[in-house]
C-alpha cells in the first residue's frame, strides 16, 4: 500500500471521529442549553405567577414551577431564599390548620438552610450547624438568614414555652448576626423577629421587645406586619387594648400599595388585622 492510499484510507477515518465527536458535543450543548432555557422558562413563568400572589392558586402554582427548577438548580441561593419567602406566606397568610403550618414553615427554614450551605461550598450532607455556618456569612447571604428566622421562628410561636427557651441562644446569635450585615432587610425584618423573639420569652423585660418593633415600625411605618405582631405580641402582653385597638383600626383604613412590592402582604396583613380584632375580647381576658 502506497503512503498516499494509506492516507486516503486514513483520513476519512480521521474526519468521521471528529464528526461523531463535534455531534456528540453538539448534542450535549444542545442538552446543556435546552436544560439551561427549561429552568430560565420555570423562574421567569414562576415569577409571573408569584407576582400575582393576592390569588392563592397562584402562589401554589409559583411554588410548584420555581421547585421544578430549584430542583434543577439547588445551588441558586436566590432560588431558594424565594422559594423559602413563599413557604412562609403560604403558611403566614393562607393556611390555618396549624400542622399544616408547621409543616411549610419547617419546608421554608430547610430550603433556606440547604441555600445557605451550598452557598458556602458545603455539601448538604455536612453535618454543621446553622450557627457555624453564620460566622462565614456576608450581606449576600442575609436573605437566606431573614427568611430560615422568619419560618423557624414562626414555627417555634406555638410550641411550649421550653422549646422556645432551648433555641433562644441560638436564635439570638443568628439574629444579632443579621443586625450586623443588614438591620433593614425585608422592612426591617431583623428587628421585627426581635420584637417578636422578645415579646414571646418569659423573663424578658417586654420593653426590649417594644423597643425593636418601633425600629422596625419607624424605619419603615407602610409595611403593615411590623405593626400587627406589636399589636398581636407587645400589646397583647402588655395589656395596651386601647393602643392594640388603635393599631390594627389604623393598618386596616390604610392604603396598602405605598410599597407597591409588599402590597400583596399589606392586604393580607389587613385581613390578620380584622381577625384580631374579632378576637380582642379573648386576648385580653
């Protein structure tokens, strides 16, 4: 065989591997940008539903596409601080059943958590406390803190006093932690968690629980939970009825859509608003 046909044996040979080779990259790009568009559709479609979250079916329906994609995408951290935002308003706003509640709001601070550890480049089988991951945390991170304290401490509201009291350290830490990085996340989210930490303790003077709701309540007075949980929490225990009266009178002839972001929030904050008051009698026996 002449070295010219071995060549012109060879080279076709050569061109076919390198054409199977560029289809078998092609393929995967191909796969690699289709799964890239597929989870770019689920967020944007997701946040067009959740956007529209006054309508309950629609905030079942956000959560449902944006899963899909976290699931896709687990190491998204603002993936997964949205999805733990809608565990807590499913559960906060439009649940009652309180196993139910516990159940979503247990959903939220986990896949908080899980966002917070893949964030900080630990796997999820590590087995490291939320309190030692905290101390590697910067501002990036403070949406996965507001929310985990948001779902777990609304969780801990209904369990016994000394459940409350065995995660009071720890919680305490997170949150002063998160007064350091970003006291006004989330209309002043940290000092509304404190207000509520603060007015929930037994043997806490009830005025360090006051003073944190009336920074939150000062910083940002058109977002209207700051001010239902002081009416609901401070002065509840307080004994204020004529000022716990007068809050919730004044949250619920208030316009809702100064924030135009939260004003969805405002409107079921609104309706907890009537709600106690219906109750006022009850809570001030």
């Amino acid at each position: 065989m002449t070295r010219n046909s071995f060549h012109i044996l060879i080279f076709p040979i050569f061109v076919i591997l390198v054409i199977f080779q560029g289809c078998s990259h092609s393929r995967q790009t191909t796969s690699e940008e289709g799964l890239a568009k597929n989870i770019e559709y689920l967020i944007n479609e997701g946040n067009r539903l959740w956007a529209q979250r006054n309508d309950p079916e629609m905030v079942t329906k956000a959560r449902t596409l944006l899963t899909a994609a976290y699931r896709q995408q687990p190491d998204d951290l603002e993936l997964s601080i949205l999805l733990s935002r809608i565990y807590y308003f499913q559960s906060h706003y439009l649940t009652e059943d309180i196993a139910i509640q516990d159940s979503l709001y247990l959903l939220g601070k986990s896949i908080a958590e899980d966002g917070l550890r893949l964030s900080l480049n630990y796997e999820l089988t590590d087995s490291i406390s939320i309190q030692e991951m905290v101390k590697n945390t910067d501002p990036t991170h403070i949406g996965a803190l507001y929310w985990w304290a948001a779902n777990f401490g609304s969780y801990l509201l209904t369990k016994p006093v000394m459940v409350r009291m065995e995660h009071r350290e720890g919680f305490e830490e997170i949150l002063h932690h998160m007064l350091l990085i970003n006291p006004n996340y989330f209309y002043g989210g940290p000092y509304r968690l404190f207000g509520v930490l603060y007015a929930r303790i037994p043997g806490v003077d009830i005025s360090r629980a006051e003073s944190y709701f009336d920074q939150a309540i000062s910083a940002y007075p058109d977002y209207f939970a700051s001010k239902v949980l002081k009416a609901q929490f401070f002065y509840t225990k307080a004994g204020q009825r004529e000022q716990f009266n007068r809050a919730l009178n004044d949250i619920i002839s208030a316009d809702p859509t100064i924030i135009p972001e939260v004003m969805s929030e405002n409107i079921f904050e609104q309706k907890l608003a009537k709600i106690l008051l219906a109750e006022e009698s009850m809570l001030f026996e």
